[in-house]
C-alpha cells in the first residue's frame, strides 16, 4: 500500500504538512464559499421581496386609452430622470440606449409589474426599473375614481 506520506525509498517526507497545506486552504475556502448556513430564509431573497412587493393582482386593468384620464408621472417625465443613475460600467464602456419598460400604475399612483419590452442592455434595464420603482405617478381614472392603468414609458440612455 502507498503511503501518501512517505517518499519513494519508504522514508518519512519531513514538510508533509507543507506540503498539503495549499490542497486543505483550498478545500476549507471553496467549502466555506458553498455553505450558505443554516439560517436561510425566504425572506432574506431580495428577489422574493422585489416579486411580493412589486408584482400585484388586479382584477381589472385599464389601458391608457382606454381611461378619461391616463396616468403621469408626479415631476414630470424629468423626474424620473432625475431619479435615474447611469451605471459605472455601462458609461465606461459607452453603452447606450433605449429601454421600453410596460408597467401598472396602481390606483394608489406606485408603478407595480414592470416587464422590460425592449432591452437596449442588462445594467441599463436594470438602472430604469430601479428609477422607475422609486418614481410616483397621478394615477389613471375612469369616472372620477383612481383605477390601475397599464402603461410603456421609454427611457434613454445616452453619453453626450
């Protein structure tokens, strides 16, 4: 049987831990990495709290021309705009623009299920939802009452 420990004539390897002291580093970092812990809950998702909190049930949803009054953003369309941070990388690397992002504007005036119809990039799509998610909107109404309303807002990107 081969000892892993000795050398070639049988003799004891003097640095065995020096050895294999690279080969347990990096079996203890790649474990360390995998273990999430026993603590983890649905709730910690941030994903699972972006989808309960923004993805919201209507029975009815009214289309913006479909509505006596469609919905528009408090501030103007600036304010969203404003809102709006251009990712680091993106500018780096001069990605540019346009992102069609559907949304419900709920009858309270907070925009809830967006969907990205046309991606202009990943960071960008990213970037508008995020402003979009902060923003507040009049909301849509239909016979003097506040109704979710369905609407698609542009957003451009741009490097002067």
């Amino acid at each position: 049987m081969i000892n892993p420990f000795t050398n070639v004539q049988g003799k004891p390897m003097r640095n065995d831990l020096m050895r294999c002291a690279p080969f347990y580093i990096l079996t203890i970092l790649f474990l360390s990495a995998c273990w999430k812990g026993p603590n983890v809950s649905r709730k910690d998702d941030p994903k699972v709290i972006f989808a309960d909190r923004y993805n919201v049930r209507y029975d009815t949803v009214y289309a913006e021309n479909d509505i006596d009054t469609p919905p528009a953003p408090i501030g103007g369309v600036m304010a969203i705009y404003r809102k709006l941070s251009y990712p680091t990388y993106a500018r780096r690397y001069g990605i540019e623009g346009v992102v069609r992002i559907r949304f419900v504007v709920s009858p309270e005036g907070q925009p809830t299920n967006p969907v990205i119809v046309h991606s202009a990039h990943r960071l960008l799509d990213n970037a508008a939802t995020k402003a979009l998610l902060k923003s507040r909107f009049e909301p849509g109404r239909y016979n003097d009452q506040p109704v979710p309303t369905q609407m698609t807002l542009p957003l451009t990107f741009g490097l002067r």
